[in-house]
C-alpha cells in the first residue's frame, strides 16, 4: 500500500523511536515527526542531525492548525504508539478528523496503544496487578521510573532548558484516556478511513490499523 519509500508522519514522536525503527526496515522512507515536548524534540533532533530524511515539526496536536505546518500536503502512513492516550475522547475525536485529511487515499493510520476493554473488567484487574508488579520488580532493579527520568533530564546541561519548558506546557503529568478499539474503530470510520480492524493485541494494548 505505501511501499519501499513512504513518506511518513510520525505522530507524537517523542525521541524519534518509531522514526529509527521505520529508517532501519525502509532506509528510502523519509520522516516528518511532529511533537509538543520541548525535551524529547530536543533529544530525537539531536539523534538524526544531519538526516536530511528527517524533519522534525513543533505543534500541539490539540490545535487546528498544525497540519499546515507539516513540510508535505499528504502521507503515505502515519505512525504512532504510546502516544494518543495523553488526549482525551474529544479532542483525540478531532484529531482523527484531520488524520484523514492528512493520509492519502490508500495510505495507511497504525496507532499501537493502551485500549481498555470495559467488558472485561476482572482480565483488565489482573493485566493492571501484573504489570505494576513488573514495574515495583523493575524499580527495585534499579531501573529509573518515571519522575527520576525527568529529574536527571531537569539536571542535564542540554536538556534543562526544554525539560523546564516541558513542564510549563505539561505540568507534572497529562490527563488522558484510554478509550476502547469500538470506540477508535467507530470516530476513524466517522472521519472518512475506510476499513478500520486491530492487527495485534494484549490484555492492555492494541495495534489498530485504519486504510484510507
């Protein structure tokens, strides 16, 4: 559907992990990643410099505007994981709105995410149990959390001046949701994406894979 050398969008791309993973499978492709974070901008823009098959875009994906800012009228595929749950139901609405204005016809939306199926409490009880178990082993472990991340990032002498403005924008955390894949499946249909299925899931998390 895209082929060997896509255009890309990398939605909400953070440090540019989907974009080194994505150049590492197709190396013709070309990346456009868009973010809000000043810090992990900072990071993914230190990462690629000198890709000229990268280009990096500061918008806040909450807003009307920020397609127009985007270097390309049209994608082949837009990615993103881990990323949309930070938004809630109606403003995550919207942006799937413009998503559709922005993937070609034919092209491809994959969005790997957290996706709560409500009609499974007791498996979504024990997935919750079992992964803040893991995350307790993990710490114990030795490795960083959340908040000590940000706190080595607020000491570091290139990331302190993005990591303060990150949390002007931000605050100490986001309030998201975690709507279920009826719900994903239904607002991209109503938003013009044609056949919309998950390809791989978890108790938790869920590939949704949606055709213009």
């Amino acid at each position: 559907m895209v082929g060997r050398a896509p255009k890309v969008l990398d939605l909400a791309c953070g440090t540019g992990s989907i974009t080194a993973r994505l150049l590492a499978r197709f190396p013709d492709a070309v990346s456009t990643g868009v973010d809000l974070d000043p810090a992990l901008l900072a990071i993914a823009e230190g990462t690629f410099a000198g890709d000229e098959r990268v280009t990096f875009v500061t918008a806040d994906l909450k807003g009307p505007d920020w397609p127009a800012k985007l270097p390309h009228d049209s994608y082949d595929a837009v990615l993103a994981a881990t990323a949309l749950h930070w938004l809630q139901p109606e403003p995550l609405a919207r942006l799937y709105g413009r998503l559709a204005g922005v993937v070609r016809d034919g092209g491809v939306f994959m969005n790997a995410d957290q996706m709560i199926d409500e009609t499974t409490p007791r498996i979504n009880a024990a997935e919750s149990a079992l992964r803040h178990a893991r995350m307790d082993q993990a710490k114990r472990d030795g490795v960083l959390d959340w908040s000590e991340w940000w706190q080595l990032a607020a000491e570091d002498p290139v990331l302190a001046e993005p990591t303060a403005r990150r949390f002007e924008i931000y605050g100490d955390h986001a309030d998201g949701d975690m709507p279920s894949v009826a719900w994903h499946t239904r607002v991209l249909r109503e938003n013009g994406f044609a056949e919309v299925r998950p390809v791989w899931c978890s108790p938790s998390d869920t590939l949704l894979l949606a055709l213009k």
